[in-house]
C-alpha cells in the first residue's frame, strides 16, 4: 500500500466518511479495503457510492452492468476489481462462462453480451472514442443510444475505483482471494 493512503475503519475515518463506512459494514458484514481507501476523503467515497447507486437503476441487468465493470476493469488492469467484481457476478448469479471470459478478455458467445463487451472495451481503449464498426455493432445488438451514454456512467463508475486502487495498491480482502486475478499476457 502506497505509504500516504491509509485503510480507514468505521471510528479512524474522517467525519465525513463515517456515516458511509457504517452504511458499507452494514450492507456488506465487512468494510471492503477499497471503501476504507476511499474513505480519506468524504468527496470521493460519497461520490463513489451514489454513482454506484445511479449505475444501479440504469437500462441494464445486473450482467450486463457486470459486463461494463469487469471490461473496464480488465482494460485498466485492476487487479482488485477484477476480483471483487468477479465474486459480486457471482453472487449475482450471472454465468460463470461469462465470467471467464471477461477474466480473460475473450468473446462472450451471445451476440448482444458481445457486442456490449466490445463497446466498453473500446469506450475503454479509445478514451471515448469507439470505432463506428464497435458503435453500429452495439446499437444492432438492441442496445439504444441512452445505452451508449450508460455504458460511459459505468466506464466512469469504475475507472474511478480502478485508478483509486492503482495509486493505494489497495490490498485484496480475503472475501475475494478465491477470485484473485491477474491480467493475461496475451489477448
């Protein structure tokens, strides 16, 4: 863990992050080590958590929004996220082929879940900028455009934990050590 960012529990955080950390104990048992980073700062873990929510009432289902997290996550190389995420999907019951496949950074076998995965990677990739190829496929696939701009809230959402962890090389919880993950070399 980098020396200047601490993990914070629900009594050593700043006032601010307290009531936010209890809302976490309480959801999850635990503080997860990326909420008691996050918690060094009230405007982050607050704004984590209600983008979080907002991401949850989005168009789309908790796989495809498992999609969206874990693709950004593969491309921006977090490994904590990966794992966490990879144990929340699980929970959330969506298929373990899937799942691996997105641990992998392989086709996912269903066309629309593709072209979802492809779309994010390259919103990912290209820094907001998806190829028409990339965009035509995700809106053939049934996705609308609102989806398209969905698809940004979650890319956001994530990279805001991806980057949080990279700079605290936030240590993995033992809730996710069973899904420990490191990105393939060859894609």
């Amino acid at each position: 863990m980098n020396s200047k960012i601490e993990l914070h529990t629900t009594e050593s955080a700043p006032t601010g992050s307290k009531e936010t950390l209890q809302e976490v104990q309480s959801a999850y048992g635990f503080v997860p080590n990326l909420m008691a980073v996050m918690a060094g700062s009230p405007a982050v873990i607050k704004g984590y958590t209600t983008l979080s929510g907002i991401f949850d009432n989005t168009s789309f289902n908790p796989t495809e929004r498992q999609i969206v997290l874990l693709t950004t996550s593969f491309e921006n190389g977090c490994d904590y996220c990966m794992a966490a995420h990879t144990a929340i999907a699980s929970m959330q019951k969506v298929d373990a082929k899937i799942i691996e496949c997105l641990r992998k950074g392989t086709p996912i076998i269903d066309d629309k879940l593709e072209a979802l995965r492809l779309f994010t990677s390259e919103v990912v990739r290209e820094k907001g900028w998806p190829s028409d190829v990339a965009t035509q496929r995700f809106l053939s696939a049934g996705f609308t455009p609102a989806a398209m701009l969905e698809v940004v809230l979650g890319v956001g959402l994530k990279t805001i934990s991806n980057y949080v962890n990279h700079i605290a090389n936030t240590p993995l919880d033992k809730a996710f050590e069973a899904a420990a993950w490191e990105k393939p070399l060859v894609q």
